[in-house]
C-alpha cells in the first residue's frame, strides 16, 4: 500500500529544470541548432542517397553532440556549486 502512495506521490511532482541564461549556455544552443539545421536543410540532405547525405548525416550528428555537451557541461557545472 505505501508503494501506491509514492508512486502517486512522485507522479504528482513536478521537476523543474532551470536552464542559465548566461552567455556560454545559449551560444552552445545556438551552435548545436545551426548544425542540425544545416544537415536537414542542406541539398541533398539525408533523405537522398549521396555524398551530399553523408555530409548531411555528420552535420546533425555534430549538431546533437554539440547539445549533448552543452547539457552535459551544465549538469557538471551544478554539481560543482553544490559541493
């Protein structure tokens, strides 16, 4: 029975993820957006074959490992203030 009360419990909780509006934070965004953006863009984008979709496919890989960093350098980031 208590395993429904905390199920329910945390269902009802909210996380909130506070994102910083600093300077670095938003130029990573922006970097890893204009990277996702030219692979799906771009002529001959992934969704036809050809060295043109090759390049495409590495432009967005960029772009999600560029927003991977970002976020992975925010998570470190907050862990070091807390300690």
């Amino acid at each position: 029975m208590s395993i429904g009360k905390t199920r329910s419990a945390t269902a009802r909780e909210r996380i909130e993820v506070k994102l910083p509006h600093n300077k670095g934070f938003i130029r990573d965004v922006a970097i890893a957006g204009g990277f996702i953006a030219i692979g799906i863009l771009a002529p001959g984008s992934p969704i036809e074959n050809g060295f043109e979709a090759h390049l495409g496919g590495i432009s967005v890989g960029l772009g999600l490992g560029w927003l991977i960093k970002c976020f992975v350098d925010l998570k470190g980031s907050s862990h070091a203030k807390q300690s």
